[in-house]
C-alpha cells in the first residue's frame, strides 16, 4: 500500500508540474498580442512642372545612349537575350519620355526614330536571331544613334520643346 501511494504522489506531482511548468518556458511559448495600432504612413506630395525641364530632357538623353550602348554590348557578346529584351524596353522607353516633350512638327520631323527603335524591338524579341542578323541589327543600333546625335540632342530640339 505504500508503494501504491507513493506512486501516486508521484504521478500527481508530475501531472502538476507539467499543469503548472515553469513561467520562462510558458512565457516563451504563449502567443503575444498583436497590437491593433496601425503605424501612420507619411506620404509627401512633390510638384512636378508639367513641361519637362533641359536637365530632365538631357537626363532622358544620357539614359538612352546608355541603353543603345547595352543593347550594342549585349549583342556583340550574344549573352542574353533577357539583358537585349530589357535594353531595348528601357531604350523605348526613355525616347517615347524625349518624344512627348516635343510638339508637333517637332515629333513629325523625329517620328521615323521611333519607327526605328520599335524595328528593332521586333528583331530582338524574335526568338530566331541568328548571328548574321546580330551584325546588321548592330549596325542599325549605331545608326539610330548616330541619328540621335544629330536630331535629338538639346540644342537641336530646343526649338521643338513644349512651352508652358
């Protein structure tokens, strides 16, 4: 009867201890309350000028020759066709920018440029590029450049640029 009791005592102090257990070890495992507060988002309105200013215009430029010249280098070394597909967006991209900020008869005179750029895009984003048409779409990336440089650079377009 003894051993039945002790077994007993023993079996209730185990099934307490493990009721109870230790604070650090409940604390670990118990959930935290996750605060209903919301953090405030700042947000700062910036006023652009709705005409583009000559350090924006400019900015556009140097980011377009930069992509020509990705595109140019990533066709030479034929590494990737997702680093041509991205040079040729951004390239796009950026003269579209450049084309918008000019008016009418300054857009007609710059509009086969475009076409140009939008020429290559198709080769590029053909998934049958072989390396005899990597050496001509090179050259046609070097003439589009060569033509930005004479119709498209500031002071050649100063004239054309939108007004307020």
């Amino acid at each position: 009867m003894n051993t039945r009791r002790l077994i007993l005592i023993l079996c209730l102090m185990v099934y307490a201890g493990s009721c109870i257990g230790c604070y650090s070890i409940r604390k670990k495992f118990t959930r935290k309350k996750t605060s209903e507060e919301e953090t405030p988002v700042y947000v700062q309105v910036k006023e652009y000028a709705a005409v583009p200013t000559e350090k924006v215009y400019r900015d556009y430029y140097v980011f377009l020759r930069g992509w020509l010249d990705d595109l140019k280098i990533a066709l030479q070394d034929q590494s990737s066709l997702k680093r041509s597909k991205k040079a040729i967006d951004e390239a796009i991209m950026n003269f579209t920018q450049m084309y918008q900020s000019l008016n009418g008869p300054g857009r007609k005179e710059r509009s086969d440029i475009l076409e140009e750029l939008m020429n290559i895009k198709k080769t590029v984003y053909n998934p049958g590029l072989f390396s005899t048409d990597t050496s001509r779409l090179i050259a046609r990336v070097d003439k589009v450049k060569r033509v930005l440089e004479k119709q498209m650079r500031y002071e050649a377009v100063s004239g054309y640029l939108k007004s307020e």
